[in-house]
C-alpha cells in the first residue's frame, strides 16, 4: 500500500507543477504567504511587479484591514519572497 501512496503524491506533485505553469505562478510565493490562500492572482502578480501600493489595496480588500496593517503585511511579505 505504500507504494500505492508513493505514486498518488508524485502524481498530485506533478499535478499541481502543471497548474502552477499553466496560471504563471511562483511555486516558492506559496510558501512566503502564510494565511494569504485567499487571495487572488492579481496580488501575486503585484508582488511580482513590485507594486506595493497595488498588492496594499487588494489586500486591503480581501482582509478588511486598516492600511497600516496591510502595509506592514504586505511589505513582510515582499520581503520573504
């Protein structure tokens, strides 16, 4: 049986490679946002491009937060990645 289990993760692995390939995103961003699931492509794609003030909003936006909060979220979290 543990051989059976062996094989499903690897091919769950390779699932999840081919989604991440195919919507352009960052494996290793997964890591770097804790508790960030939620939140949607654009605030990778903000983070990518280096525009804080656009990843503040959206973060703004999906938590509810106060600007401070989510500035020195977002800002943790550029640096992590």
């Amino acid at each position: 049986m543990y051989a059976d289990d062996a094989s499903r993760l690897a091919r769950l692995e390779r699932q999840v490679a081919f989604l991440y390939r195919h919507f352009g995103l960052d494996p290793q961003l997964a890591d770097a946002f804790p508790g960030t699931d939620s939140m949607p492509p654009e605030f990778t794609q903000a983070l990518r491009a280096n525009n804080l003030i656009a990843a503040i909003k959206i973060y703004r936006e999906v938590t509810g937060c106060g600007l401070v909060e989510a500035k020195a979220a977002v800002e943790r979290i550029a640096r992590s990645v």
